[in-house]
C-alpha cells in the first residue's frame, strides 16, 4: 500500500475518534446540565435501530435490544459500541 494510502486511512480513522469524543463530551454535558440518564440514551439507539430496519440506506439497519446495546461496552465515556459503528461512517447518500 502506498504512503498516501495509509495517511489516508490513518487520517480517516483519527478524524473519525475525534468525533466519537465529541460525542462522548457532548452526551457527558448534557447528562449533567439536564439530568438524563444512559437508559434513555440507549432507548434512542435502540429506537434508532428499529426505524433503520426499513432504511435501505441506512449503515446500522439490525435491531438491537436495550441489553445488547448495554452488554456491547464503551467505545469512548457513555457512548457504547452499539450506538455507532465506526468503520461504517460515511457521509449521508453515499453507497
């Protein structure tokens, strides 16, 4: 694989754990400004999932149960594995 292929992938996947910690900061700041609670926050993915089952553009299209979401374990702070797959982001559209 050339240099520039891997900056690439190196690029791509660094970009996309800055984000992820973006994430995690955000849900942190808004637990402790507005009191809501990981359960709530895991029903949205699960809630999430169960309406991309019929998105066929959709990257996360498998329903997950509320324990399944629990027992996938952090990717970054509050943000569990379930929640988001990393190695499939792209932007919206793209196939």
């Amino acid at each position: 694989m050339p240099l520039q292929e891997i900056d690439a992938v190196y690029l791509a996947a660094s970009c996309a754990q800055q984000v992820i910690k973006l994430f995690a900061c955000a849900q942190q700041e808004h637990m402790q400004k507005f009191g809501s609670t990981m359960d709530q926050y895991i029903l949205v993915a699960t809630k999430n999932r169960k309406q991309a089952i019929n998105n066929p553009y959709a990257t996360l299209n498998v329903e997950l149960s509320a324990d399944a979401v629990k027992a996938s374990g952090s990717l970054c702070g509050p943000i569990f594995r379930a929640q988001g797959n990393v190695a499939s982001c792209k932007p919206t559209g793209v196939h």
